[in-house]
C-alpha cells in the first residue's frame, strides 16, 4: 500500500511591507489610538468609519498618477477572465478595467468624502469628524513606512481660513505631546504663493504640477541644488522663495500682495514667532506636498534628527465633495503619521504591560472559590484572572513574574473557608492576608 504523502510544512512568513503585533505592542498602540481620539473629541470632532473596500471609481484619480499606481486592487471574484475580450488582454492597461473594480482604500479622507456627499442631507455644517483605521498602499517599504498602517485623521468640512488652521496647530500640538513627541516643527505654506511663485519665474501655471514637484525637492536636497535645476531649465527662482530666509520681511512683502493671504500676516507672525517645547510653526515656502486636491494652507510636520520623515501632514481643500455630487464645500484636514510616530516615540515610551493587575494562585481551593476571587476583583475594577490548573505555587508565581503581573492573590483550603486570600506584591516581595471584600481596594 502506498504511503500517503504528507503535505509540505508551510514555513510561517509575513508579505513584505505587514506586520504582527504581539500583546504588549498592541496595547501600546491601542492606548495611542485612545488618546487621540480624546483630543479630537475635546475639539468636538465626531467618529466616523467607512469600509476598508471602496470602488476604483471613488478612488481613481484623487491621488495623482503616482498615487494611482499604489492602490491594492481586489481581482472581481469567480471567472474574472470568462467575459474579458481578447483584445483587452493585450497590457495589463487594457485588462485591468475588466477584472477589478474594488480597492482597498488608500488613505481616509476620499471615503470620507464619499460619506458626506451620501449624507449631506442629514448633517450639520460645519462637520468635524475623526477616524482612526488602517490603509493600504502598494509603496516600497522602508523604516517608518509599510504597506499596510494606521491613519488618525480630523478633518472640518464646510470651514476654511485662520480659526481652522489655529485649531489644527493645537491639536497637532497635544496630540503630539501626549505621545511623547518634542522639537516637533509645523511647516506651513500656501497654494496661492506658490503659484505667485511660478508666476515670477515664469514658469507656465498649465504645469503647475510640475513646478511643485521640482520645488519640493529642496527638503530633501537643498535650496541651492534646487534653484541650479530651474536655472538648467531656463528659469530663475525668485531668492524671497528661498526656506532659508525664513518668515523675512522680504517674504511678507510678497504674501502682502495676495488677497489670500494678506489679512493673515498679523496671526501668522504671531504663530511663527511662539516658542513651544513640543511644536513651533515655521513657514516653508517650498513645501509643495499633495497639491493635486489642496488648495489654500498645506503643512507638514517633522522631527529634525528623528531619520522618519513627516509625522503628520495635511491642508485645505475644496471639490473633493462635490466630485462624488456633494455641496461644494470647503475643508480643512490634518492626518497624524502614527506608524512614524509610533517608530520615533518607542525608545521614550515603552510598551504598557500593566493591563493585567493580577493572578490568582490557588492550590487545593475549590474551582468555584477560585472564580468567585476573580469575580470580586472584576466587580471591583481590577483586571484579574485564574491560573488554569493547581500546579506547584512557584511555576504560578513565575508565569506572573514573566506576565509583568504585580499582584499574586494566592487561595487554598484555609482561604476558602476564611473567605480571604494570600496577597503577595511580587516587585515589593511583600505578602498580607487580606479578606476577600478587602481585596480590590488592596490591589489598587
């Protein structure tokens, strides 16, 4: 009789790009997600979610052609080839409109878009929500950036101008000190000087796109290198553009000269010049990131030295809700990099073990005490939970230790019938006799 052949052992491996999270570290992500999400509703921001599928049609076009070629796309199920024509199988251009019609959504505010073009109808405007879920993005991954991670975003629609902005510095500001973040700087500029700016170089505005592209560069590479390739091709930068100047008054006499921006220049010297250990505004005349739907202020935030690039990012926009058939309404967004976050922060803030408080031991109690003990302590507000087995005392006392478990709340026979228990302090190496109404309070 043959011997049947065993399947192969699959050797346990993650795609490139996702992670796992064990107990610790989701814990310490979860206590993350908390947290700004309760600085977001001190704002008066309302939870929104939306599903992690959204239909190409919603999501082509929003990013740029670069953005696009990121999108995980769903194949459609059963026989997606059955009805294809055979001249559409000649490129992958051709084919994919006949395969795929879904994908997984690449950041969270074109759903949420979709959502308030769907409700317009039921909300109140000015609407301020938030969302905390993950995305996807076909991208390389590198340190501080995967395939698939964790947005916090907020974002006012119906509203743009100095009091959003202002509103968006402040939550950026606790929000990042909450995490443990310091030396953070806010980048801030604004689509109307640079296309003041591409005027005064007299590069065409039909290539605006373009313009920015080039320009963005000198975070990465310099002013200098940068103004040389606009001089390679035939263009001369104005020097006010140049970041190193700062807030000049070369500058502002430049920005006086928008109707844009121009009511602004007192409240944004005053933003500039305010000191902070945790956040400070800085203007930045060459960030010109995701100019594709933003349209009035746009910012950045980075940590000088931190090897992560930007940790939070957003701006104003206008038409994302109405291209779904919405009102056209302003609006204004700030997405928190919590991955980035999370990267930069791990040295300062190790991961919270203490969520279970304590263990409880037993030895030749009934199986009902044992319950009952635990019992009392979830009635109190303590996170609690049984060993599964009397086993020798000390092998509970070291999976307690290696849990990070303070307290060992420790039953028998003697216990039971006295209704108390043992308490032992593991880090302290202090052991009481506390009664059982007594022991939530003892554990606190």
């Amino acid at each position: 009789m043959p011997k049947i052949q065993k399947p192969e052992k699959v050797r346990p491996a993650l795609p490139s790009g996702f992670r796992d999270f064990g107990p610790a570290e989701v814990r310490r992500r979860r206590a993350a997600f908390q947290t700004l999400a309760q600085i977001f509703e001190r704002y008066g921001y309302e939870p929104l979610e939306t599903p992690a599928v959204e239909l190409l049609s919603v999501l082509m076009g929003k990013y740029g052609e670069e953005g696009d070629k990121l999108l995980f796309r769903i194949l459609n199920s059963g026989d997606f080839l059955a009805n294809v024509p055979e001249e559409a199988k000649a490129s992958t251009a051709t084919l994919l409109p006949f395969i795929t019609e879904k994908a997984l959504r690449y950041d969270l505010t074109v759903p949420m878009a979709r959502w308030v073009a769907q409700h317009a109808g039921e909300l109140v405007f000015p609407f301020k929500r938030y969302q905390i879920q993950p995305v996807w993005r076909a991208d390389r991954p590198q340190r501080g950036r995967f395939r698939e991670f964790y947005q916090c975003d907020v974002d006012i629609v119906g509203a743009e101008g100095l009091i959003p902005l202002m509103e968006m510095i402040e939550i950026a500001r606790a929000g990042l000190g909450a995490l443990g973040v310091r030396g953070a700087v806010f980048h801030l500029n604004h689509r109307a000087l640079l296309e003041h700016a591409a005027r005064d170089t007299g590069w065409p505005l039909s290539q605006f796109s373009a313009f920015c592209t080039r320009l963005d560069k000198a975070e990465k590479v310099g002013w200098q290198p940068v103004k040389a390739l606009f001089q390679e091709e035939g263009y001369l930068l104005p020097e006010w553009l140049n970041p190193e100047e700062g807030f000049s008054s070369t500058l502002q006499a430049e920005l006086s000269k928008l109707p844009e921006l121009a009511p602004d220049l007192p409240t944004l010297n005053e933003l500039i010049r305010t000191e902070d250990p945790v956040l400070t505004v800085r203007w930045d005349s060459t960030l010109a990131r995701g100019l594709e739907y933003y349209t009035g202020y746009v910012y950045e935030i980075r940590v000088p030295g931190s090897g992560v690039g930007s940790i939070a990012a957003g701006g104003a926009y206008a038409s994302l809700v109405s291209d779904f058939g919405g009102p056209d309404l302003p609006a204004m967004g700030l997405s928190f990099g919590i991955e980035r976050i999370l990267t930069f922060t791990e040295a300062q803030s190790p991961p919270d073990t203490s969520a279970l408080q304590v263990l409880v031991a037993w030895i030749d109690a009934s199986p009902r005490f044992v319950q009952k003990v635990v019992k009392t302590l979830h009635e109190g507000g303590i996170p609690a939970f049984a060993y599964p087995a009397p086993k020798k005392l000390s092998k509970q006392i070291e999976y307690a230790q290696r849990r990070g478990i303070r307290w060992v709340a420790i039953v028998g026979a003697q216990e039971e019938a006295t209704q108390s228990v043992q308490l032992r302090d593991l880090p302290n190496h202090v052991q009481t006799t506390v009664p059982l109404d007594a022991l939530a309070t003892a554990c606190r």
